[in-house]
C-alpha cells in the first residue's frame, strides 16, 4: 500500500490554535490567539500594479496589495455583498503559516461573517485553502486546520488561505437567538466565504484558483460535510476531522448523558480526574492491549467496569483499584451511550474503551464538586440554538433521555445545524474527494458517529468500494480531540488530499507520528482506511510504522447501531427527524 512520506508539522502557534478551539468547546467561549504580526512585521504596501507572471516561484500578483483595499467587490458576485475593510503586507517572518510573505486581506459579508484571506506574494500555485473553526467559532483563524497547519504545500506558499468566524463575535450560543446569524453558524458562511475568496483571489492574481479545498477539525469538521452535503461544487478536495455534524443530537443527547452520568442523580460527581490514570490502566489490561498502551481497535473490546467492582470492605488504592457501584453504573453509561426508554440511542455514538486519560476537565471534574466541560457546553446549545426562543434557565439537567424529546429537539435544530445527509452523489458526480479522520480517544465527539456516518455513505452511495473512490475514513488509535492523547497525532493530510484530486491518487495510507516538545519525531505509525487498522505483526518496534500491516477490524465492518436516526422501512434506509417529518436518504443492500 502506498503510504503518504511528506510530514506535517504542528507550530507552536496551530498547537495553540488548536487549544483555542478545545477551549471554546469545553466553555462555549472563544479565544482569540493573535497571530504574531507585529514588531516591524507590517511593510507599506506600493499602489503599482504588475502584470501577471509567472514564475519558478509561482504565479506573481497582479496588482499590490494596497490595491486591494481600494477594491469595489460589493456586486462582484451576486448575492454575496461584502467589503474588504483592510490590506496590508505581511512579512514572511511575521506569517504564522509558514515562510512567505503575503498581502493580509480582511473583510465582511453582509450581514457581519468577518474573513481573513492571506494570499502568498511568491509561491503561490493557483491553490485555494478554506479552514474551519473550533466549538461556536467567533473569531477568525487561518491556521485552525490540524490536518494541514504546517505541512509542504501549505508553508511553501501554494495556497491562498481564508476562513470566517462564522458570522457572530462571541464564542457563546447568544448570537443563535438571530435567525440570520443562526443560519450563518448553521450553514451559510462557508458557502458565501469560498465566493467572496475566489473573487479576491482573482483580482489579485489575475486568474482564478484552479483547485479549491477545505479543512476542518470538530465544527471544522461539520463545515467541511456541510460543504461536501450542500454545495457540492465549492470544493474539489474536503478534509473533516473529528466532524460535529450531527451537532443537535450531540450537543443535547450526547454530552447531557455524560454530565448525567457523572452527576448521578444531580450529586457529586463519581468520576473524578484523579481516578483517571488507574481507570486507564484497568482498561488497557482488560482489553488486553499491548506493551505500548494503545488499543489500535478499541470497538472490539467488551470490557465491563462491573468486573472491578469492589468487594465488601474492600477500599480502592492504586495498586488494588476498585469502582464503587455508582462509579460502575457511570461508567457502563458513558461507554453505552444515551438511550431512550426503549433502549435506543439518541446519539449514534459513545465512548470508547481506552479514551479514559482525554477525559480530564471534559467528562471529568478535577473534583467531585466541580463542573464538567459538557455541563457548560450543553448549557449554551439547550439555552439558545435549539428551541425557537430562548431558555436561559435550561441545564443539562433538563434533558429528557426519551423518544418523544428526541423528536422534539430535533424537529427544531437538525434542519439548521446538521449535515448528516448520507447522500454524496452530487459531490462525487463534481469529482469531489472526501477525506475523514478521527481519533479513538476522542473526548468530545465520540468517533463512533463517525464510523456510524461513513456506513451510512456507504449504503447510499452503493458500497465500500464505490464509497472509496471519492471518500475515505481513517481511525487515529489513542488520538483525542482533534489531536493529543496517547498516540501519533500529527499527519499531512493536505498532500494526500491535492494528490487525489489532482493526480488521481488515493490515500490508501497515511503515516502519523509523535513529536516531542523540541520537535524530534519519537514515533511513526500508520493508519489505513476504515474499516482496517495497523496491527504489529512484525514483532518490531511499535514506535516505528514499518513494523504495521492493515488488519481488518470486524467489529467496524459489522458496526450496526439501533438509534432513533435511523431506521428500517423494507429495504435498508437512512433517515432523519426534519422539521416534524422523516426525511429518508434512499439506499440498497
């Protein structure tokens, strides 16, 4: 199998991106990192315009970069009015991507989606890159796009790079109280974005971006399917990492049935951080995982909390850790994931065994008395994205595990905020590619949502194979949200995805690695395509890729969920609660 050799590197500035966006889940709040611009960074721009060249370097600007800001680009595309606000030249020492100097466009669409567009001055290839946000977005950030913040292509200056806030200030859930800014987050602004981008871009250089792609991780990741579901001619190659698609369901079921689970019956939390590292231990020896501690198919292990159970009179320590009763029945509950009365999943996903030590701060309160990172982030989606007017007094309390409330909440906010649509035909029939990743250890959105979303495509689009000649899903052993945990998190999927779109090659491997704090690689790994994974059958060194080879994972392959989002009517189906109907995605064994 060919396997991807061009490494992506995480900056200090896209580690913090990244932690940015992790914040703005946990909190609902987001943070603006400012992107190191300053101390002499800024030139005075010339108003002479060039002609346009190209060169070994790549294609010239046309015109300077204080040309830009003068640009009267209000009915440059119809239907999309916006404005550029500022241009200026940035330093290559000064950009945050990588080594190339640029002209730093910022601008607005009507109503207030503020965008940031930085266009290579050399180097550019005729390449578009739009990047997505973390949590409730709110702020502008090129560099958010784990899978492609500091890979080749991108800090050589190949790609003109934008991305929005998505069309409101605040981190917060306030600005869903707006029907326009709502529909905005929902999933408007990239649509409106990728237009306005290409208009700039074309007066800039004097030609159009040949190849446009998205990357996107957590609402990144649901941008980049509401792109691929929506406007499937936007871009040739989209990158979805760790996608909230199903956002309602996992903004209410998801994260309410873990809070609930912690705080059994509203009381102190069971689970606390500092159970964590010996919790993790149980796990990794139940499910037998190997030496390096990381389960590479964690949906295969059974392992049930109940099997260490303390005996009567029996005190848990570290070196003879045992669960409580109420600890075993909130563990059973969030590796079983929310279910209605009927015993039905409301989110098609949990978590799994093996994610334990992401928990920290997520799941788990550093103390019993302490909240939960989904206590505050299901507070700002039940108060003020899902029902037609605000809830202020609303907490996770309130959520009712039952078919009717799921039928209620969705019926209200699936519409607006999902891309869940299995349908792909329009974007592949486009030559769209697709490329999914997610980590096992995943803390916020459970990759088993995604898992349940590839078979879905799968089924409607025709089969595995079918599927696979425009779409893609690679599983990350250990990874957390959207990167760290336990595993090698870093990769370059932005080579893989520009090679398939451009040169017909699929990834049908991508290598990841681990890299400490100085930057030294301490580990390589590979990882294939759903639904296989790398197992060492080598007897080499785990921290070394060539010691893998793809194994297929029965339990991915067979993975069948019995929730409310799906159904069965005569012939397989997918479907999903609209608007007070079923609205059904067709699909044949």
């Amino acid at each position: 199998m060919r396997m991807l050799s061009r490494w992506c590197r995480w900056t200090p500035t896209a580690f913090m991106a990244t932690l940015a966006a992790a914040l703005a889940l946990v909190t609902g709040v987001s943070i603006t990192l400012a992107n190191a611009t300053t101390g002499g960074g800024e030139t005075s721009a010339s108003t002479t315009a060039t002609t346009v060249s190209s060169t070994a370097s790549g294609i010239a600007p046309a015109m300077s970069c204080s040309g830009v800001a003068q640009l009267d680009l209000a009915s440059a595309v119809p239907g999309v009015p916006f404005e550029i606000t500022s241009a200026t030249e940035l330093a290559a020492g000064s950009n945050t991507l990588g080594n190339w100097a640029a002209c730093d466009v910022k601008g607005v669409i009507a109503p207030q989606i503020h965008f940031e567009i930085k266009l290579p001055e050399t180097g550019w290839q005729a390449n578009y890159l739009q990047v997505g946000c973390g949590g409730l977005c709110g702020n502008t950030n090129v560099t958010s796009a784990p899978a492609s913040t500091g890979c080749v292509p991108l800090t050589s200056g190949a790609f003109a790079v934008a991305s929005s806030d998505e069309g409101h200030y605040q981190g917060g859930g306030l600005f869903s109280t707006d029907p326009t800014l709502r529909a905005d987050f929902g999933y408007k602004s990239d649509h409106l974005l990728v237009q306005a981008a290409k208009a700039v871009i074309e007066k800039y250089y004097g030609q159009a971006a040949t190849h446009s792609y998205f990357d996107g991780c957590s609402q990144g990741g649901h941008q980049a399917l509401t792109e691929a579901q929506r406007y499937p001619t936007d871009f040739d190659g989209v990158i979805a990492g760790a996608p909230a698609n199903n956002f309602t369901a996992l903004n209410t079921f998801s994260h309410a049935w873990t809070a609930q689970s912690v705080y059994l019956n509203g009381g102190p939390a069971t689970i606390t951080n500092a159970d964590l590292a010996d919790l993790h231990k149980a796990v990794l020896k139940g499910c037998g995982a190997p030496a390096d501690g990381i389960i590479a198919d964690p949906l295969s292990c059974t392992w049930d909390p109940g099997t260490i159970q303390c005996k009567a009179g029996q005190t848990s320590t570290s070196d003879d850790y045992c669960l409580t009763a109420d600890q075993v029945t909130t563990l059973r509950r969030i590796y079983a994931g929310p279910t209605d009365e009927h015993g039905k999943l409301l989110y098609p996903g949990y978590q799994l065994r093996g994610s334990e030590l992401n928990w920290a701060g997520i799941i788990t309160p550093a103390t019993a008395t302490a909240n939960s990172g989904d206590i505050s982030f299901v507070r700002e989606t039940l108060r003020y994205q899902i029902f037609d007017s605000p809830q202020p007094a609303l907490t996770y309390k309130d959520i009712k595990f039952t078919a009717a409330y799921y039928k209620k909440v969705m019926s209200l906010g699936e519409g607006m905020y999902d891309a869940t649509d299995p349908d792909l035909t329009a974007f592949k029939k486009a030559g769209g590619k697709l490329i999914l990743w997610h980590g096992l250890g995943d803390q916020h959105i459970p990759a088993v949502g995604t898992m349940a979303y590839y078979k879905a495509v799968e089924k409607v689009m025709g089969g595995e194979a079918a599927t696979k000649s425009f779409a893609r899903l690679f599983l990350l052993p250990g990874v957390a949200h959207c990167g760290g945990g336990q595993g090698p998190d870093t990769f370059d999927a932005l080579t893989a995805i520009t090679d398939w779109v451009t040169k017909g090659t699929a990834p049908d491997s991508l290598t990841t690695k681990s890299v400490d704090s100085s930057g030294n690689t301490t580990a390589t790994r590979p990882v294939y395509p759903f639904p296989y994974y790398a197992k060492n059958t080598t007897g080499g060194s785990s921290s070394d890729a060539s010691s893998y080879t793809p194994v297929k994972s029965t339990a991915e392959a067979n993975l069948k969920l019995d929730w409310l989002g799906s159904f069965r009517s005569g012939y397989e189906t997918v479907g999903n609660w609209v608007g007070g109907k079923w609205v059904v995605s067709k699909g044949k064994n």
